[in-house]
C-alpha cells in the first residue's frame, strides 16, 4: 500500500512540475508577444511619418524581443514560427536599409504583425 502511494505522488508531482513548465513557456511567449506587438506599433507609426530614424531605432529591436521567445514557439507551433520569421527578418533588414521604403516596409510590418496577433491568441 505505502509504494502505491509513493508511485501515485510521483506521478502528481512529475504532472505538476509538467504543467507549471507548461505554463511557464506560454507565459513567456505571451510576453514576448505583446512585446513586439507594440514594437511593431511603434514601427508602424515611424514608418507613417517616415522618421528613418525612429524606424532604424525600433526595427531592430524586435529580433531580441523574438530571440526571448523563439525556441519556444518553434517547439509549439512549427508552421506559426515560419510565419512569423517569414515576415520578421524582412522586415528587420528594410528597417535597417540606408534609404526608407514606406510602402514596401509599411506592408511587411503589417504582415508581421498579423502573423503577432495569430499567435497571441494562441496564447490565450
């Protein structure tokens, strides 16, 4: 009876220990979701302006804000991941381009924000 008990508190422990790492990983990529989402909002607003120099300040910020999270979502979502990098790398390079394409840069981070959006409501 008491190695009954015991193998039945391993388990609950081990479930418990499972779910809090569960909810600590979606918590983090909620986060950094959110994170980038008003990134991607203070991006969207340079771009409008056309203030290079706030697109050049903010744009890049979004590869460390995604880097927290990355491993995370590519183990959760494979196809989401792809989305996302599709559009984030893109977007991070005409944020870094000498000259500032409105329209070009203007579209991808609207797609990435799009595809920001989709995952956090994934998280939810």
């Amino acid at each position: 009876m008491k190695k009954l008990t015991s193998i039945i508190m391993t388990i609950g422990l081990g479930g418990s220990l499972l779910l809090a790492g569960c909810s600590s990983s979606d918590s983090k990529v909620s986060e950094g979701v959110n994170k980038m989402l008003d990134t991607t909002e203070q991006l969207s607003k340079a771009i409008d302006k056309g203030d290079q120099a706030k697109v050049k300040e903010v744009g890049p910020k979004l590869e460390d804000q995604w880097s927290s999270f990355e491993d995370d979502v590519k183990k959760d979502d494979k196809d989401l991941y792809e989305k996302i990098e599709k559009y984030l790398d893109p977007t991070i390079a005409g944020s870094e381009a000498d000259t500032l394409d409105k329209k070009a840069l203007g579209t991808l981070n609207d797609q990435l924000t799009d595809a920001l959006k989709e995952l956090a409501d994934k998280t939810k």
